[in-house]
C-alpha cells in the first residue's frame, strides 16, 4: 500500500458496522495481508494515498485471491 492506505468494509451501510483499515507492508511486514472478514456478498476497497495530490493511476497493491464462506464461523455453533 506504499504510504497510503486501504480501507475495507460492507456495501450495505445499515450493516456496516467495523471499517477495517490497513497501511505499511501488513502484519508480518511482507507486504501481504488478509483483511477481516466482510458480512455479505461484496466488499468496497477504498484506496487513500499519503499524498493528497495524487488523485490518479494505478494503486500501489493488487487484491490477488479471495475467499468466501458459505455458513458464517458464527453460525457454526
């Protein structure tokens, strides 16, 4: 994510509850990371760059791979 940072949270606005936000090269420093878990079938990604005058071009990440799940953890049990 460079100096910026992502942002990740529900679509549905109701539901949105926790906005997740991530910076630097992730937890372990690698520069990969898995965000929390997302309530519901999509997910917005929001890009915040360090510097505010950038305001086009690529982003400095790739989403690579997803998951899904299909029975919440919570509902599990």
């Amino acid at each position: 994510m460079g100096a910026g940072r992502v942002t990740v949270h529900e679509a549905d606005s109701e539901k949105m509850g926790k906005v997740r936000s991530y910076s630097g090269d992730g937890p372990a420093g690698d520069g990969e990371l898995w965000s929390d878990i997302v309530d519901g079938d999509t997910a917005i990604v929001e890009y915040y760059p360090a510097d505010s005058s950038v305001n086009s071009g690529d982003a400095p990440f790739r989403i690579d791979k997803i998951s899904h799940m299909w029975v919440s953890p919570l509902e599990a049990f």
